[in-house]
C-alpha cells in the first residue's frame, strides 16, 4: 500500500528558483540521519525491525555525498530528480530534508536506481523479453560470476 497519511501541510507557491535553491543546499558533503526504517543495527537488531515494534532508538549522523543531481520536473506538488550519491545515502531522507527546507514536507513517490557501480540499468533486460525471446539471443547478455565479480570490485 501507500502508507498512512502522519501530517498535511499546505504547499507553498513553489518557484523554479525555490525548489532549486533547496536542492542546491545538499550538494557536496554533509551529514545525514539514518532513518529507523534502516537496515543499520542498533544493539544486534537492525532499526527497522525496532521501528516496527514502535520503538525509535539513538542514531549516529552518517558523513554522504551528492556528487551531483538535476531538477527534472516542477509541477507541485510534485518534483522529478535525479541524484548521483555516495554509498549509504538514504533518498527519503534526502527528500524529506529537502522538503523541511521548502516548508512543506516532502514524501518520495517512487524510486528507481538507474546505477549501481558498474552495474547500469542500460544494460539491463525486462522480464517480458526474458519470456518471449529466444534462449540463444539471452545468452550473451548474462554475466559469468567472474565478470560480476570483477564489476563489483571484488
């Protein structure tokens, strides 16, 4: 499901300059708050586990990075972005920074990871053409152990 609605806030008339002003504040370095909806473990037992039980612990701020990002859509109350971060960077929390900052809140709607490393979403393949095409057109487009090995770094 959707979730449950915590707070409504009235948008405000969100300019251009705005919304990019506020994504502009969370480029470079900065500290950001694992949310209890993590998989960090507090005491042996990952947050979100506690979070489920209702309880929300201590966190330590975690050092990230925006490389870089761009606004690609501003038709409130929603905003297209894209964003190129660190490892350990939590997009929801980013968002509901970003969204504290525009006085509003913020909420993510969805999220697709288009790269990961040296694992890219353009070479990727659907289900549908897993279904339908043939095993021999398949088979060049798999990667061994090895490869997925070395394109981890491993």
């Amino acid at each position: 499901g959707d979730g449950e609605i915590v707070q409504e806030r009235p948008v405000p008339n969100l300019d251009e300059q705005t919304v990019r002003a506020a994504f502009e504040k969370f480029l470079g370095d900065f500290y950001q708050m694992p949310p209890m909806v993590s998989a960090i473990k507090h005491g042996g037992v990952p947050l979100y586990k506690l979070a489920r039980q209702g309880k929300v612990v201590e966190r330590e701020p975690r050092f990230v990075r925006v490389f870089r990002y761009s606004v690609d859509r501003i038709a409130p109350p929603e905003i297209d972005f894209s964003v190129m971060c660190s490892k350990g960077f939590y997009v929801r929390t980013y968002v509901h920074d970003i969204g504290e900052i525009l006085g509003c809140g913020a909420h993510l709607k969805s999220l697709r990871r288009t790269k990961s490393g040296r694992f890219d979403v353009a070479n990727a393949i659907t289900v549908d053409e897993i279904r339908t095409a043939e095993p021999v057109d398949i088979l060049p487009r798999i990667l061994t152990l090895p490869e997925v090995s070395r394109r981890r770094g491993a």
